[in-house]
C-alpha cells in the first residue's frame, strides 16, 4: 500500500503540473513548503493529494477485506 500510495501521488503530480504548465519535479513532494495555496504549483499538488486520496480508497477496499483493518493501513501508509 505505501509502494502504490508513493507512486500514485507521484503520477498524478505529475499529470497535474503537465496540465498547469508547471515545470515537472518529484523533488516538490519532499519540500513542506511547496504544499501552500500561493502559487499554482502548490493548489496542483493539492489536487493530486486529493485525487491519490479517492484512488487509495479505492483500491484499499480492494485489499484490505475486513473494515476493521482500514484504519491500520491507513495509519501505516500516512505516517510511517
């Protein structure tokens, strides 16, 4: 689950600057002060965050069977 999260934000991020015309970076995920609502770089990643949320739903009822467990890999992929 943290394999897929990484990647899927990853992807995302990087379609989402494609579409905003930002330059192109996996280095903007690791800096904490490029997630700000200043700058179209900043809402782009944003956007990613959340649509890698709704896609880690998804596939998290896929894997994990039981409801029980959700808030385990959840906790696990977002903190750890």
């Amino acid at each position: 689950m943290q394999s897929s999260f990484a990647i899927c934000l990853a992807s995302t991020a990087t379609v989402f600057d494609l579409f905003s015309g930002n330059s192109i970076s996996l280095w903007q995920l690791f800096q904490g002060n490029n997630f700000t609502w200043d700058n179209s770089a900043g809402c782009s990643l944003f956007a990613s965050l959340c649509a890698t949320g709704f896609a880690m739903a998804f596939l998290l009822s896929f894997v994990v069977e039981r409801a029980k467990k959700c808030l385990d890999f959840i906790a696990t992929y977002h903190f750890f």
